[in-house]
C-alpha cells in the first residue's frame, strides 16, 4: 500500500492518512487527523495556513525527535491479552 502512495516503506517516520481515496503523507496528514478531532485540538488545522516548505521540515524534526520529548512513553508491545489483528495491515 505503501509503495502504491508514493511512500518510502523504508521510511518509519513517515505517516500516511488514506481519506477518502486520497493519500496524505508528513504535515497533511497529521492535519487531516487533527480536522477529525474534537476542540479544542481540531483548531491545529489552522496550520495550514503555513506553506509546506515550513510545516513539512518542522513536521520531520518533530516525528524524529517524538520519544525524546519529556512525559511521553511508548512501547511497540500491545499489553497482554490485546489482540490488534484487526488493527495491522499485510
């Protein structure tokens, strides 16, 4: 699927929105989530004001950098008993 959208699969920080037939990739796609949710978060697509030359550079710095910024945990294991079949494509 990747590869049919233009995407590097060898790429880990890129993400990919499909809506509506339409790939979106880097600062549109995180856009096109934050015009899904709810406020106060939904008024991030005000970013779009900005141009991609800006938004995509500051997108890429942010997507390396995300498990160094303080309070964040992640863990690439579901918690035990959790299923995610459903959730994985391939």
């Amino acid at each position: 699927m990747l590869v049919h959208y233009g995407v590097d699969a060898d790429d880990p920080y890129t993400m990919l929105l499909i809506q509506d037939g339409v790939a979106r990739e880097r600062s549109d796609g995180v856009l096109g989530i934050a015009a899904l949710l709810p406020p106060p978060y939904g008024l991030a697509v005000i970013g779009r004001i900005a141009p991609h030359f800006i938004r995509d550079p500051l997108y890429d710095f942010i997507a390396r950098r995300r498990r160094r910024f303080p309070g964040v945990t992640w863990c690439a294991v579901p918690p035990k008993g959790v299923d995610l079949m459903d959730r994985v494509l391939g």
